[in-house]
C-alpha cells in the first residue's frame, strides 16, 4: 500500500480534533518511516527484485521491529503518547481525543498493509508471517489504493471549513498523489538498492509531509478572521 495510506490520513482530520494534517501525514506512514530508516541502518532487510508482485519490487523479507504486529502497536502507543508534547512543543492545542486519533492512524498503516503485501508481516518478531497479497494483482490494488485516496479526501472537503483556493489545492494534491501511484505501479523502472529505496522513501514521504502543511497554511488567516 502506498497512496492509500494517505486517505486515513485526510478522513481523520476534522474541525474539532484540528490534528495538523502534516501530523497525519507523518502518523500513517510512520511504520515506514521507521522501516526506511532502520534500512538504512542496516537493521532491517529488504530485496528489490523486479516482478516480486505485480504491483511491488519490494521484497522485505526482515522487518520484525517497524512492521509486525506488536511492534506496530507498540509505534502507534509511541506516537499517541507523544502527540502532547509535539502539540506543546509547537504551540498547538491538544485534545486527549486527538492523541487516541494518531495512534489509531498510525495503526492503520498495518492494516492496510496487510491487504497489500504478501505475507511478510509478522505478528511477533520475525515469525508467524501474514498479508492478503492484493499486490499480486495490479489492477485491483491500484483500484483501492485510489478508491480509498478518493473516499478520504471527500471526508476531509465534507468535515473541514476552508476557502475555495485550499479545497482546489487539496484536490490538485490528490490528483498528484495519483499521478505518484500510477508511476509506482505500472511505469517499468529498474529495480534499486535497498538503501536507494529507504532513501526514496524517505524523500517522498517528507515532500508530501511538507505540502500537507502547506495545503493548511492556504488562506489560514483569513479562515480565522471569518470566524
Ligand atoms: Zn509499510
């Protein structure tokens, strides 16, 4: 799963937890941010190998700390936990509510990619591997990656007061966001390193980060003045 992370993301955000959408962002990823940098540490394992899946090169065939299942809750209390001083640290205001909401995001990053991947997530450690495999069939991944991309930025445009030009801004995002999956699923590349892959992440994921903070900065003052 790739893209479709990002929709749990735009649906958890809403007018009365005013979670930071960049914080959402980060928090369904998280799971991955944690993997791509243990890659890059060396700690965890992974193979890039052309035609693995129909829709993945990504063989990760050892990442018992960032994606088994305990370990994915135990990242998700992590992150909850440290939503309050994140929220103090940057003058943000903090709701018990909201805290509970990024631990919860952060999870679904599992769940979804239980659909995905093959099974290579392990409940505990590096045993007992699970995953539905939609990755082994390209067209339906590709379809729900989108299809849940959709359903979560029509939550956020339904639930969230914003002007006009933040409400094209977003839908623009997200006709990017698809542009980027169309590129990762069917456009032919040769396959990369282990640590060029942890490093696109990496990449990749704080560019998005970082237009969702400014898709919230469109016209915030104005927003603010209207109320
Ligand atoms: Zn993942």
């Amino acid at each position: 799963m790739f893209v479709g992370h990002y929709s749990v993301a735009f649906a958890a955000k809403t007018e009365r937890n005013r979670i930071p959408l960049w914080v959402l962002f980060i928090a369904v990823q998280f799971l991955d941010y944690i993997w791509a940098t243990l890659v890059l540490l060396g700690i965890e394992k992974l193979r890039v190998i052309k035609g693995f899946t129909a829709g993945s090169m990504i063989d990760s065939y050892f990442h018992p700390y960032s994606h088994s299942l305990i370990m994915a809750i135990l990242w998700s209390c992590v992150a909850a936990v440290a939503y309050k001083p994140l929220c103090s640290w940057l003058g943000y205001s903090y709701k018990k509510s909201a805290a509970f909401i990024v631990g919860i995001a952060v999870f679904s990053h599992w769940i979804l990619d239980l659909i995905a991947h093959p099974r290579d997530l392990p409940i505990y450690d590096n045993k007992w591997k699970v995953g539905f495999g939609l990755w082994n069939y390209r067209a339906p991944e590709f379809a729900l990656e989108i299809g849940l991309l959709a359903v979560g930025i029509v939550l956020y445009l339904a639930r969230n007061v914003m002007p006009v030009i933040r409400r094209i801004a977003v839908i623009a995002f997200g006709l990017a966001l698809v542009v980027v999956q169309i590129g990762d699923t069917y456009v032919p590349r040769t396959p990369l390193t282990s640590k060029a892959t942890a490093m696109g992440v990496w990449v990749f994921y704080t560019l998005f980060v970082v237009v969702a903070f400014f898709l919230e900065k469109i016209r915030s003052r104005k927003q603010i003045d209207v109320r």
